[in-house]
C-alpha cells in the first residue's frame, strides 16, 4: 500500500503525524502539567509565607514575653502584684517579712510607674535564694533593687540581716 508514495512523501506524511501527536501531547499532557507545576511552586511559596508569618509572630511573643520579664507585667492591678510578691515570699520558710510598705505610684514620660518594697529577713543563703527566685521565676513584677544591711534588735541584743526588694511594674499612660 505504501509502496506507491515516494520516500519524500512518506517523510512529508510522517512529519505531519508526528506534529500533530505532539500538538494532541501538548494539550493532554504538557500543559496540564506545566499547570500542575506551576500550581505546585505557588502553593509552595503560600506555604513559605504561612511559615514566615508564624515565624513572625511567633518571635514578637518571645519579645513581649522578654519585655515582661525585664519590665514586669503590664495591665495587672496594683493589690493583685502586692499580694502576688506576699504569696510568693511565703513559700520560703526560712525567711520571714519584716515589712510590706505602701504601694507608691508615680508618672514619669507617658508611663504609670507602680512601686512595691518588700523587707524579708533571715540568714544571707536564704535571703539570696528567695532574691535568685525572685529574679528568676517571679514574672508579675520587675525586681529593680536589691539592699542588704543588718538592724540592731535592742530586745535580743542581736543584729539581724535584712533585704530591701524593690518591684517595679510600667503602664502607659492612657
């Protein structure tokens, strides 16, 4: 049957067959995937984003946590933070309070400034450890000063050691 077309023409007809099986490829499959692919790196670039994005706001909450810790709480009531620095004094037993003076408030460049002082007294490795936990776990307010000194007990005829914790926490102003 193929015998009667010459070798150009076979040739001729071959190439069109074959132009016409990859334009018929092209649609079916080429470009379907080429779409698949491209699909594929949006995604993939969506889902970067995603990442980014809670990377972000993941590390802004460990700044905010970090700013808490060096600057104490913000939006806690000032009877709330005293009681909180009593309760955690009491789980020392070593150590007993001395004194709780007067919560003092003060206003300084857009900020509330709120005040606490806390005299605890004992021996100095028990004063040090209830200081290092403060420092360390206490989260609700910022321990800003730290005073040892010792007082003359006229009764005992003793000198006891005391420690003066300063607390601080900023609110700004509204």
């Amino acid at each position: 049957m193929f015998e009667r077309y010459s070798y150009k023409q076979k040739l001729l007809a071959l190439s069109i067959v074959l132009v016409l099986l990859l334009i018929t490829a092209n649609k079916r499959s080429f470009k379907v995937t080429a779409q698949a692919y491209q699909q594929l790196q949006e995604v993939r670039g969506q889902l970067e984003f995603m990442r980014m994005s809670g990377q972000g706001s993941m590390d802004l909450q460990e700044q905010l946590e970090r700013y808490d810790r060096v600057i104490g709480k913000q939006h806690v009531d000032p009877g709330v933070a005293q009681q909180s620095i009593l309760d955690f004094a009491t789980n020392y037993d070593d150590v007993s309070i001395a004194e709780l003076k007067e919560t003092h408030f003060s206003q300084t460049k857009g900020f509330d400034v709120v005040t606490n002082q806390l005299i605890l007294q004992g021996d100095y490795s028990s004063l040090s450890q209830v200081v290092y936990a403060y420092e360390k776990s206490f989260d609700v307010s910022s321990l800003v000063g730290i005073q040892y000194f010792t007082e003359k007990n006229f009764n005992k005829r003793t000198k006891e050691l005391k420690v003066l914790l300063i607390f601080q926490n900023y609110e700004k102003n509204k």
